[in-house]
C-alpha cells in the first residue's frame, strides 16, 4: 500500500514501511537543537567566567571541561545528520525533498568540523584567557564551518517550505521563509551584541525542531 503526495503536478509514492522509518530518523532534526541549546545554557550558568552577554556559546569548548561541550558538538552534529536522512525519507523525493535534507545535512557536518576546530578563547574566557581575541588558524575554521552552516539552513529553510505548503502548512511555510531573515539578523548584529548572536543560532536550530515536526508528524492539511 502507498500513499501519494501531490507538489504541484507530480505525485510522489511513500511506501508506509520507508515513511515510518524516516519518523525515526527525523527524530534526531528534533532532539539535536533543544538538546545542544539546553547543554549548552546549563555549561554557561555554571562555568566560571562564562557570561552569554560576552562570550559564544562555541567557547564553552575551551578549557578544562571543554570536553563537554565538544560532546554536544559531536551528538548534536549526529543527530542533524539523521535528521536530514529522515526528512529525505519523508518527503519521498517529492518538493524539496532532495535539497531540503541535504542542506540540513551540511548543517550537521559544520557541527563537526566546529568540534575538530575549537572556537578561539577571549573577552576573558576561559578564566585567565586575554580580553583580545587573537584569530588562529583553527579559529577561523570554526568560523567558517558555522558560517556555511548557518547559511545552508537557512537555505534548507527556504526549500522546505515547498513540501510544507504541498501538505496544506501554508502559514508554516511562510514562517519558514521568515525565520533565515530573523537568524541573519542576529548574525549581523553580532558585532554590537553577542547575545545577539547567539539568540539568531538558537533561532536557527529551534525553527528547525518545529518544521521537521510539521513534515514528519503532523498530518498533511492539520
């Protein structure tokens, strides 16, 4: 038995068995943000000289119980991978369902190459650390590896708000297309406020959790 979803002209089949194990894939779209973001606010309440005012969340990588949230670079980076191999399975190929997941996909990896490339330490963090951010190599990996992150999805954003709209989510598919504004935004305005920053990245990842939600779980026109 197979169901059929309509974008646009074409019609795209789902057998029951590969959407069913695409749910529990897409699970991992679902954990990975509240997961890392809530790992992360707990380390940067408790680590000594850490202040969400001044410093990235990234940071919290560094020093002696930077394991920790090296740790929650690794899962998190798993559990979005997972996540955009479920959504591939969901959406059966269908509208955006080959460069939604696979930009998501490309987010996982930045969380990767951010754990192989620790953030560089500074405004005083980790404790001892100068005010001065002096850039290194590995730093500017890092920074690179969040930037193609978080552009690629906020283009997933965009594309998926196709297969959103295709199953009658209309007002989530204009949220979709909405919310890259809004992380851009957090981005851009890193540069006067850090918390700015990292309310746009959390933005990111929570809008992330919602829509996977929409395309795995919620029924179509619901």
């Amino acid at each position: 038995m197979t169901q059929t979803l309509s974008a646009g002209s074409h019609a795209v089949p789902t057998s029951p068995p590969a959407r069913s194990a695409g749910r529990g894939l897409t699970a991992g779209a679902l954990v990975a943000g509240p997961l890392f973001l809530g790992a992360g606010i707990v380390q940067g309440l408790t680590r000594d000289g850490f202040d969400f005012g001044r410093h990235a969340i990234s940071q919290l990588a560094l020093g002696e119980a930077g394991w920790t949230q090296t740790v929650n670079f690794l899962i998190a980076g798993a559990l979005l991978i997972a996540g955009a191999a479920g959504l591939r399975r969901v959406l059966g190929g269908g509208a955006g369902g080959t460069w939604g997941p696979a930009l998501v996909g490309v987010f996982g990896a930045s969380f990767w190459a951010a754990a192989a490339f620790p953030a560089d330490a500074g405004a005083g963090f980790p404790v001892g650390a100068p005010e001065a951010t002096v850039m290194s190599g590995h730093g500017s990996v890092h920074m690179l590896a969040g930037m193609v992150g978080y552009l690629s999805l906020c283009a997933a954003f965009v594309v998926l708000a196709r297969p959103l709209a295709a199953r009658g989510h209309r007002g989530w598919a204009v949220a979709s297309r909405l919310v890259p504004v809004a992380v851009l935004a957090g981005f851009m305005a890193s540069a006067v406020s850090v918390l700015a920053f990292t309310a746009g990245a959390g933005l990111g990842l929570v809008a992330l959790t919602a829509v996977a939600a929409r395309l795995a779980v919620v029924p179509a026109d619901s």
